[in-house]
C-alpha cells in the first residue's frame, strides 16, 4: 500500500480566525473531542460534496417518510418543466388540501413561478397540488413521472414517491442516502439553489398580500446555511435536508424521524460541527505515480481525512483506487479505467507493511512486463 502525501490542505492556521456564528465557539474543541455526536434522528447521514465522501450516517439506507422535503422534487420538477410566467388554473382539490398552505382559492389563475416560490419557502402543500396537475395532468400522473425521473436522472433506488407534498401515504419513502443524493442534484441547479437559500418573498394573491419566510429556520439564521427543506407529519417525525458551504467547503446532511423540528435542526448543526472541525480536505496529487501506474486519472484526488492522519491507498480486483486513513480505515473509492486485472489486491483491509510492499512491487512489476510485451500499461 502506498503512502499518500497531501499536495495541500484547505484548512490552515489561519481557519480559526474565520470562525462563523455556526461554528462560533466549537473550532476550541478541535483535538480534543473527536467523538461523533450525539444525533437524536432516527436516521441521518453527514456528506461532504467536495471529497463526495460519507463522513457519518446511521441507518441512512433505512426506508423513512420524507413528509415535505418530498417538495424538492416537486421544485426542481417543476422549475425544469415549466417556464415561471405561465399561469396555472388551481383546482378545487388543489385549494383544499390539508396541512401547510399559501390558501389558494380555487379557479385562482397564478403564475408557475409564484407557485413554486410558494411550494419552496412556504412548504404550500396547495402549490404542490397546483404545479403537479398543471405539469402532469393528475397528481398520479406527475407521481410516476417522479419515479422515473429520480431512478433514471437522479439515479435513487429506494425512494417512491405518491404525491407531490409529502403527506403520509404507505408507499411514500425515502431514505436519508437518497435524499442526500436527490438534494446535492437539486442544489446543482442554479435557479433551485437560489430559491432554496431565500429567506423572504412577498406574496400577493387572491386572498392575501403577504410576507412568505422560509420555514427553514436555518437558512435564516445562519450565512452558512443554503437550504434545502424541512418537514413534518406524525408519521413521519421532523425531517429535514440541509446544505451548507463554509471556507470552501460544501458539506450536506439530511435527518429523518427526529421528535421535532427544533432536535432536527440540533442534530444539524451538530453534524455540521462535526464535519468542519474534525475533517481537513486534502488534494492529493498523484501525477508523479502517473508514468508507473500507467492511469489518466485521477491528476488528484479530493479527500476529507481527520486532522493529521496519514492517508495510504491500493487498487483493488474492481479497478478502484481505494483511500484508506490510519484511524478510519477505508475512506473512499475512485473508480480507474477498467482494465484486465492480473496481479491485484484480494481484500479490501488494509495489508501490513510487509504484505503493502509486496503487493506494490509485484503489481509494478506487472505493469512494467505488461509494457515491455505490448507497449501499453495503461488500465
């Protein structure tokens, strides 16, 4: 296994001088107390979007109710299938759906943009309505084409969505994982994020003229916090999706079934904590093994690895590059281009030093036979 030498670290000595009011009072805590903390959310997972790498989770392949943070399907479904000036005619089913509402009246002509504004910031379970009838024709209808949409675009495997607002419905499930997956997709598109980290809109209707605020609290209260959704039903607990980008770091969690909201946001910021005090981000540059090893990529490497830790790496039989940490054990994987393996590593765990050497320079030796018979040693 071979020694990884970072080429250079984001955090510096300088990144305790840059404490935000998120972080306010914690960064004193680095080096002290690595443990991971106490989350009270049935499930959850902590990603860091710069390394695409899984800091923390528990149970998040876990089937849940998403109750609202379903809605950012249902945004960035309807910010990508409709243009925000055409109007939508609101159904009587749509005005009287229950739960959290921007009180639609029905008939009521709205554009599509105010409606998504209204689904985004005030959670209207009556917008979701509005928007999937307009796109699809029938909730039922925009439903399945969410499910093909998050399988087939997305690339989620254990989500079903039902309807567009996220009230409890058996067969309405997510999972933490998905979710993360479904939010960092949502938050690539620039006209979502923008919406996602509003804080107010003002909004003139039928039936009111009013202020809307986002109903996730932290975006409002933190300049970290960029979205993305709360939720709640009794079935589901409060669950909510969260990015946040701080000194060049772009860290998400997602948290479901947690006993209220203001515990969901705790558990939030915790891991957030977690992420940003206890992980550097290193780039690892790996051009001067590029000539041995025969690889186009990766030039670098992005990983999140505790403060000091010292990083290894070997390639396994699936042609992946594999990071493992002396603490953490295997970090993660960057997947080489596919090749025939001849002389490979037969476990994932981290060898010995012997067995490391040996490894390394039989599969040297490999590609140098490999060279020296074909003139290629590429993977």
């Amino acid at each position: 296994m071979k020694e990884l030498v970072p080429k250079f670290s984001i955090w510096g000595s300088l990144s305790i001088l840059l404490v935000s009011p998120l972080l306010a009072g914690f960064e004193a805590e680095k080096n002290q107390d690595e443990s991971i903390p106490n989350i009270d959310s049935e499930a959850h997972i902590l990603y860091d979007l710069n390394a695409e790498q899984v800091l923390h989770e528990h149970n998040s392949d876990e089937k849940m109710y998403p109750a609202s943070i379903t809605k950012i399907v249902t945004a960035l479904a309807a910010i990508e299938h409709t243009d925000s000036d055409e109007t939508v005619e609101v159904s009587h089913k749509a005005a009287n759906i229950n739960g959290s509402r921007v009180y639609l009246l029905e008939d009521e002509e709205i554009s599509a943009g105010q409606l998504i504004e209204g689904l985004m910031i005030a959670s209207g379970n009556d917008t979701a309505i509005a928007l999937a009838e307009h796109i699809s024709g029938s909730v039922e209808q925009f439903a399945d084409k969410m499910n093909r949409y998050l399988e087939e675009d997305v690339g989620v495997e254990n989500t079903h969505m039902t309807n567009p607002h996220g009230l409890y419905d058996e067969d309405h499930y997510t999972t933490a994982a998905d979710m993360a997956k479904i939010s960092e997709y949502a938050m690539e598109n620039d006209a979502f994020r923008e919406l996602a980290e509003t804080e107010m809109v003002e909004w003139e209707s039928e039936e009111w003229d009013t202020n809307l605020f986002n109903h996730h609290d932290l975006v409002r209260e933190y300049d970290e916090i960029k979205g993305v959704k709360n939720g709640y039903t009794r079935k589901s607990g409060a669950t909510l999706a969260t990015f946040a980008e701080h000194d060049n770091r772009e860290l998400l969690t997602v948290t479901l079934n947690a006993p209220s909201g203001d515990i969901a946001q705790e558990d939030t910021k915790n891991l957030f904590r977690y992420g940003y005090n206890m992980f550097d981000i290193s780039v690892l540059d790996f051009s001067d093994e590029q000539p041995i090893l025969g690889y186009e990529d990766p030039d670098e490497l992005v990983v999140a690895k505790k403060e000091n830790e010292d990083l290894d790496w070997e390639i396994n039989s699936d042609s992946e590059l594999l990071v493992y940490g002396e603490e953490q054990g295997h970090i993660t994987s960057y997947p080489l281009k596919s090749y025939t393996p001849i002389n490979t590593v037969s476990s994932l765990n981290r060898p010995s030093p012997d067995e490391s050497a040996q490894s390394e320079s039989g599969f040297i030796k490999t590609l140098l036979d490999r060279f020296v018979a074909t003139g290629y040693y590429g993977f």
